[in-house]
C-alpha cells in the first residue's frame, strides 16, 4: 500500500518564478537525498505550490521529511476527486474514525482553483455535516482550542484530507545559498551553523569539546552528505584550520558562536572573511530552547 505524503513549503512560493524553479529543484533534490539515506523508496510529484511523495511507509518518511529545510509542513494524506458529494462522504468516514464523545474539534480548509465555494464555506459546511451525522456523540466546534483539528485541501479537481500536520524547518533549501564553515563546540556553535544552514548554506563542521556529538547526532540529520573535521588544539592553530577548510570549500564566510566583545579578536584573526555569528543577541536560556526545537525536528 503506498501512503500520500503531502508537503508544504512556504518562503520558496514568494522568489520570482526561474528562482522559484530552481529552489524547487534543489528542494526536491533534498528530499530524495534523505529518502536515501533513511532507506525510504518513494517518487516525488508536484503542481503548483505544493510537493506530493508516494512512499512505501509514511510512518518512517514523515520524520526524514521533518529535517529537510524549506519544507513548513507534511501530512499524510487521502488523496480523492474534489467532486462535493465524494468529498462530503470521505470527510465524514475520516470524523468518524478521529472523533470521540465530547471533542472539540475545528475544521481546517484550504482552496485553490476556481470553485462554487470559498475555504469558508467548505469548513462551515462540512464541519455542520459532521454535527449532522454524528449528533449523539456531543461534538462541538472548537476553532481556537480544540482537542481535534481535521483538514482538507481542495486544489483545482483532487482533494487532499488528513487529521495531522507536522511542522518543518521552513527556510531555504540547503544548497541554494553558498558555503559556510562553522565551529561547533557547544550548543551555541551548533545552532548558529543550524541557522545558516536553515538559510540554504551548504555547511563544513568543525568541531571541538561535545561538538562531535552535536553534529553527529542532530545537524548530520539535516545534511547526510555534511563533513566534519575535528578542530585543532589551541586558538591560533585552530583558526588557521578554519581558514584553510574555507579556502578548500570556496567558502561564503565562516560562522563562530560569538559574543560582541569576540567581534575585534575574530576580525583580527580572520581579515576579510566573512564572520557569522547569528545567535550573539541570545541569551543561554533562548539557546537551550531553541536547540531544543532542533533536536525535536532531528529526531
């Protein structure tokens, strides 16, 4: 049986179309480049703003696809005619396996094309549709804070229904965006590098103290085919390293956890480089939590 994985992605539609196709082409690439490594077949589809993958096991390919930048969101999928009646009767067979007595549940519509109705009048409709026919289960309607949410998307002549949405990365797809060489050697190194490579950079890790383990267990998910190099001992050589590994790759620039007061040190050792350091207005509290977040999309 083959599962419909439907995946959103938003920053991607805002670029002029021939930039547009181009980060849908990488993107795509992306994608795949994960399937492989997690082991997961599956094709890739698209239309206009949205990617479908057919995959073997869903369950497995929804987290891969958790760790691929530029992706907002995925859900699996049941993929139907948009023809209203066929839409009504699938809809109500999906409440019916979700919803139990008492929930509060929202219906969340969305429409593209050209139809008869409007994304609010297909949610009002099929979410009375729903109290309708399961009147003895006291349902109720629950647009802020319901225990249930279902979904439907109508785009041109298929429909697309689901009971989740799992949030991704967002950003850019890796690789549109130029090279970076980042120090990991700590939880702040680590999440700077995640934030460069969440703007589409290509990323060479350096690691020193736990930045091994940083890299290996979370920012290596995100980037199979990333590179790691063990920094070297000692401030000037390690610099010197820094630097030769940016030259090597034709790196953009290089990206340092940094405070303010490391700007002078950093500018003096490195010249003209480039120097990144996209976490310096954060305190440790806001870097925990937010590698926290990285880690929960890594898996």
């Amino acid at each position: 049986m083959v599962d419909t994985i439907l995946i959103r992605y938003g920053e991607l539609a805002l670029k002029s179309p021939p930039v547009r196709r181009e980060f849908e082409r990488q993107l795509q690439h992306n994608i795949l480049e994960q399937f492989r490594a997690a082991g997961i077949s599956g094709r890739l589809r698209s239309d206009a703003g949205h990617l479908y993958a057919d995959v073997e096991d869903g369950a497995r390919a929804i987290p891969a696809l958790r760790r691929v930048f530029g992706i907002t969101s995925v859900s699996r999928v049941e993929e139907i005619p948009a023809d209203r009646a066929v839409l009504e009767e699938r809809f109500l067979a999906l409440a019916d396996r979700r919803l139990r007595a008492g929930d509060r549940f929202a219906v969340r519509a969305r429409r593209t094309g050209h139809h008869s109705f409007t994304s609010q009048e297909l949610a009002r409709d099929l979410g009375s549709a729903v109290l309708a026919r399961f009147g003895d289960r006291g349902l109720s309607v629950d647009l802020d804070s319901p225990t249930v949410e279902l979904f439907v998307e109508v785009r041109s002549n298929r429909a697309y229904l689901s009971e989740d949405r799992s949030d991704g990365p967002g950003g850019l797809p890796l690789g549109v965006a130029g090279r970076v060489v980042a120090l990991v050697d700590g939880v702040r190194g680590a999440l700077g590098a995640y934030l460069l490579m969440k703007r589409g950079c290509r990323t060479r890790w350096v690691t020193r103290s736990g930045g091994a383990e940083l890299v290996a267990s979370t920012l290596a998910r995100f980037d199979p085919t990333g590179r790691t190099f063990p920094g070297d001992d000692g401030e000037e050589p390690l610099a010197r390293q820094i630097a030769d590994i940016a030259d090597g790759a034709k790196a953009d620039g290089i990206v340092l956890p940094l405070g303010v007061d490391g700007f002078p040190r950093a500018r003096a050792v490195y010249g003209d480089r480039v120097v990144f350091s996209p976490t310096i207005g954060w305190t440790d509290r806001e870097v925990e939590a937010r590698w926290a977040r990285v880690r929960e999309l890594a898996g």
